[in-house]
C-alpha cells in the first residue's frame, strides 16, 4: 500500500497534464516551451545539485550500476529477436529496440523522490548518468542500420557522439559527479539559484509527460507494440530484479535499479524516429501505451518486491 499511495501522486500529476491539453485549458503553445525548458533549465538543476550533495560512499551503487547495464544488453537482445520472430521491417525493427531500452527520466526522478527521498534521488541520478548515453547510442545505431533508405542518417559517428555529449541531462550528471569527486560545492547564490529551479522540474515534467499522451495512437496497437510493452513493462524490470539478486543488492540500490527498469518509454524516442527513419506512428502507440500501462505495473512490481 506504502508504494501505491507513494506513485499516486506522480500518475496524478501526469494524468492532470492529459487533461490540461485535452480540454485546452491552457494554449497548445505552452506545452513545447515546457518542456524545452524542463530539459535545458529545471532538470539539468535538479540532477546537478542532487549529484554535488550526494554521499555516494553511503550506498553500494557499483552493483546498480552493473544491474541496470545488463539488463539493458539482455533486453536488446531479446528485442532484436522478437522484430525476427515478428517479421518486422527496418524501421519497425529500430522502433521496437527504442521501446525495449529508453526510459523516461522524468518518470524515473519524480518516482525515486516519492519511494526513497534524497537517496533514491542519488541513485537514480547515477542511473540516468549511465543508461542515458547507452541507450542514446544503441537507439543511433539502430536507427542508422535499420531506417527506411533516403533518412536522414548521420553521417559517421561524431554526431551522434556530438550528441550525447551535448545532452544536459548527462551533462548536469557529470559536473556533479566531477564536483562531488572534488569535493567542491557549488558556490554562493548559484547553489541556492539551482536549488530554487529544480523544484520546478517534477511538476513540469510530469505534466508535460501527460500533455503528450495520444490516447488515439494507442489504439492502433498491433503486435509490435504489445511486443514493446511487454518487453519495457515486465520482462526488463523482471531480469534486472534476477541481476539485482546476483549482485545481492538490497534497499534503496534495489529499489531503484528495478523501479528505474520498469519505467515507461521516453518520448525522445519518437523525436529521434522522426528524424531518423524510424516507425513514428509505432513509438507514439508504444510511448502511451507503456505510460498508460507502467500506471499498473509499477505498483505491482514494487508492491510484490516489498
């Protein structure tokens, strides 16, 4: 019940920004400003000041670390076995590995602040630090090998390298990292400044989660979508809950790496098909999907691991 009562608040908040878009209230305008801000300004200060202050030596977070990186490995290859099992073509087939790996980090912060106070937060910024550019990278690849002829690819791999290194998420990540490995806070007024804006970030990027919600695509969901969802909503948090016994975690560090595994799809999944050749209309079927669906699962994953 603790765990239940703890995620109500943040699919509330999501299904609140659903409402918000569905009935206009306020102008379609806001919502990509939002959400631009959320990712360049308000979450980049949450995760920096999370980081800068954490006690890392306090939580045995290596064998998150390997937990969570495995897992993410084990379910690509799954995922490229069912789109053969499926007989799915390139761009379905790049689709279906976004869906398998990329989790929405937004999701991920709100949760681990609701379960597990400034500890989850530790863990989960840790999380994001690594799997963000892993599965910015296998998402790429894919793309680049199985995208429709005539995308927009990249070419070579310093883009997207560019790309990933240019991502403030992981950015905010590594500079707190870097200061916390230094033992350097962050300095007068710039601290308290960054301190002030990440209390934006969880109610903003949760309502622009639920702004995104297209109930319509959902119901176009074929077999490959079920696929996807299946494989992000049970079988991911699944494995990396038989790692997290392998790597005898327990607590927070457990908490977290199977709460962060059962998350559903980011929606930069859809923006990366999009550009890249990828099938658009199946990551905006999934993307709701996984979100709707992770509404029951996450609760009962949680619930069931006490």
């Amino acid at each position: 019940m603790a765990v239940v009562l703890g995620l109500a608040p943040v699919f509330a908040i999501i299904l609140l920004g659903y409402l918000l878009r569905r009935r206009e209230s306020v102008p379609d305008s806001f919502w990509p400003a939002a959400e631009q801000m959320t990712f360049y300004l308000f979450f980049p200060a949450l995760l920096l000041t999370n980081t800068v202050q954490a006690n890392f030596a306090a939580q045995s977070l290596g064998g998150m670390v390997g937990a969570v990186v495995a897992a993410v490995l084990i379910v690509l290859a799954l995922a490229i076995i069912a789109a053969r099992v499926l007989k799915l073509d390139g761009p379905a087939t790049s689709s279906l590995i976004q869906s398998a790996i990329r989790p929405n980090v937004y999701l991920a912060t709100a949760t681990a602040a609701a379960l597990a106070g400034d500890p989850g937060l530790i863990a989960v910024s840790l999380c994001i630090a690594v799997i963000v550019p892993l599965v910015n990278v296998i998402s790429v690849v894919a793309l680049i090998r199985c995208a429709a002829p005539g995308a927009a690819l990249p070419a070579g791999f310093a883009p997207v390298a560019s790309s990933i290194a240019r991502n403030p998420l992981i950015l905010a990540c590594l500079g707190g990292l870097t200061l916390n490995a230094l033992a350097v806070p962050l300095p007068p007024v710039l601290g308290p400044l960054l301190q002030i804006l990440a209390r934006a970030a969880l109610p903003l990027g949760l309502l622009a989660v639920g702004a995104g919600l297209d109930l319509q695509a959902s119901r176009r969901a074929g077999p490959a979508v079920l696929a996807a969802a299946g494989l992000k909503l049970v079988t991911l948090p699944l494995i990396t809950l038989v790692l997290c016994s392998a790597f005898e975690l327990t607590g927070v560090p457990r908490l977290i790496a199977i709460m962060f595994a059962g998350l559903p799809i980011s929606a930069s999944a859809y923006v990366m098909a999009r550009q890249m050749g990828g099938n658009a209309p199946m990551l905006a079927s999934a993307i709701t999907a996984t979100t709707i669906g992770a509404a029951v699962t996450m609760p009962l994953l949680l619930a069931a691991i006490g």
